[in-house]
C-alpha cells in the first residue's frame, strides 16, 4: 500500500496540513519541525506528489465550491445558492473564479477534486456543508490541502478554517420564543442529524427545553432525510400522535414547506392548531401561506465571509485556522402564535 501524507504525519507527530507545508518549504514551519517531518519521510519512503503540493502557489486564482453529495436536492437548496452568490461576489471583487463541484455520492466528488488538484486548476476549496466522519473533509485534510469550511468542524477542529453560526443557540432562542408564546409540546423536525447544523439546533431545542422544566419526549423529535412521500413518514408520524405537539421547529425551510403541505391535507390549521418556525429565511419563507416564522442565518454573509478567508489564506500561507461566527436573528411572519388551549406550565 502507498505511503500516505497521514501516514508521514502520524509517524512525525504533526498534522497532515504541516507535512504539507514542510514539502513546500513553507518559512511557517520551523526547522526542528521540518527535519522531524523530512526523517519521518525517508524512513517511510514517502515521495511528495508536487503537483498537489504545489497547489496554492501557482497562481490559478481559481476556487473549488462544494456542494453535499446528491441527486438534486442540493441544487433546490436556497442556502446553498444563497452562499455561492456571496462566494461569488466576493470572488469577482478579488479577480479570482469559481466552480461548483458536485456528483450522486462522495466517490464522485472526490474523483472531481483529485483531477482537479493533480492538474492545480484551484488553489482552494470551499465546503458548503459540515457533516460527521465526512470522506471529503478528511481527504482535503490529509492530503494538506487548502480548504474553507461553511459549518462547525466535526474534527481537526483547530487545524480548519470554518465559518458558521452558533446553532446551538439558535435553535436554543427557537424554543424560547415558542416557549414565549405559550407553547410547552413543542416538537423538532431535522434533516440528516449528520449534517452538523441540524443536530446543534436539535441539540439547542432539548437544552432550552430542559431549562424550562419540560421532559423530552423521543417521539417529538423527528429526522427527515428526503422529501420523497417514504421520506415524509416521519412528519406524518409526528401529526399523528394522540398528544400532537402545538408547536414544531425545523432545521430547514424546505422541510417547513412539507410540514405545511401535510398538514393541509390533514385538515390541520397553521398557526391556529401548529406553530412552525423554520430556519434559512429563504425564499420559500415569505412564499408560503401563511408566511413562516424564520431564524435568518445570513447565508449570503457565510459565503462572503468563506470566500473571504479563502483568499487570505491563499496570499498569506502562514496564517492560523480561523474561526468565524455570523449572527443570526429570527424574522417574525404569521405561522406562529399561542397554542388553542393554554398549557401547563409543566408539562410532560
């Protein structure tokens, strides 16, 4: 089996990221360092691939962005548009270009950014998306090359540039306005719990509503991977139990709009017998009837920013990680409202 830059970093003790700079005689590396790295390298036998080594230094002025694996639901994703506009526009200012990269599943991806990475068309990568145990996060980080994280780093977490928002307290300040409003079965509608920012909001929810005193019900947290009628089961599963919820907070948008599609065919009236408050403040928010309750996470912001990082780090190499939270705020429309009945304040 071929020696790895992973492998030379284990042996060395040091990241793949300083194995990586060490092969470009980066001056950020010190030089105890770079001998530890370079003894480490004979003794595996490893030969560095120049070609991918030398990727942030020949001047291509180009940036890979990549979107989540899918068949098509990630180009209906008004989030995922909205960050590659910002990407874009803060890449024109800079006179740098942009691709989007895609494909059904990670394989395919990665096969777009080992092509692109051996011929050195990019000098970076942006990915629009964090998830847990991600192959095409670890691949950038263990091969050392450049890349921009939109969302927070499941690993590697001081060694990765991320943008994100704090989540955990958005979906906290979720369940506190609907808490505001009377609500106490209040229930939570999340899309892949992989996907880092749907299990902080999850996760924000539960806190707030053990602040509150409120147990949680398992039964009131769903997970919904696609909009496909199967897919929609567990929305339907929710609405149908014998203590519905009054009250449902969702990760995304596009999720809100299927819960409002299936409640209309259940005869269940919004806000008067459900609250939904959503996330994204995306167009699908104001086209709905009625419009949604909607977390704005300022998505063109998180672009800008990334493509913003993204450059700096590209004209300065030695640059620390950065981390960068974007502020959020709820934009308040008419899907939410007081439950029908008041609850008690308690209740389980």
């Amino acid at each position: 089996m071929a020696v790895t830059i992973k492998d030379v970093a284990a042996l060395a003790g040091v990241s793949p990221s300083t194995v990586s700079r060490t092969c470009k005689d980066n001056p950020s590396i010190s030089w105890e360092t770079k001998e530890k790295v370079r003894r480490a390298m004979a003794q595996l036998g490893y030969e560095p691939n120049f070609q991918a080594s030398n990727l942030a230094t020949q001047n291509s002025r180009a940036i890979g962005i990549i979107l989540p694996p899918s068949e098509r639901e990630a180009f209906e994703n008004p989030f995922y548009l909205e960050a590659i506009r910002g990407i874009s526009q803060f890449c024109n200012k800079r006179q740098y270009s942009n691709t989007v990269i895609t494909g059904r599943d990670d394989q395919e991806i990665l096969q777009v950014i080992r092509t692109m990475t051996r011929s050195g068309q990019v000098d970076g990568f942006i990915l629009l998306y964090s998830r847990q145990k991600d192959p095409i996060a670890d691949y950038l980080y263990s091969e050392g090359l450049l890349y921009v994280l939109i969302g927070k780093a499941y690993q590697f977490a001081n060694q990765t540039i991320y943008i994100d928002n704090d989540n955990l307290l958005a979906g906290r300040e979720a369940a506190e306005y609907l808490y505001g409003l009377g609500h106490r079965r209040i229930a939570y509608i999340g899309s892949d719990i992989r996907l880092m920012f749907s299990a902080d909001r999850r996760s924000g929810c539960q806190l707030a509503l053990l602040e509150k005193g409120l147990s949680l019900r398992p039964e009131y947290f769903a997970e919904v991977h696609s909009l496909s009628e199967a897919g929609e089961a567990p929305i339907r599963q929710l609405l149908q139990l014998a203590e519905r919820p009054t009250a449902v907070i969702v990760s995304d948008d596009i999720l809100a709009v299927a819960l409002e599609r299936v409640c209309l065919e259940m005869g269940i009236s919004i806000p008067k017998d459900l609250s939904i408050l959503s996330f994204n403040n995306s167009l699908f928010a104001r086209l709905t009837s009625p419009q949604l309750t909607s977390v704005d996470v300022n998505s063109l912001q998180l672009g800008t920013e990334a493509a913003s990082q993204m450059i700096n780090h590209i004209e300065n190499p030695n640059l620390l990680a950065t981390k960068i939270i974007v502020p959020h705020h709820i934009i308040e429309r008419d899907s939410c409202a007081p439950p029908p009945t008041p609850e008690k304040e308690n209740e389980s």
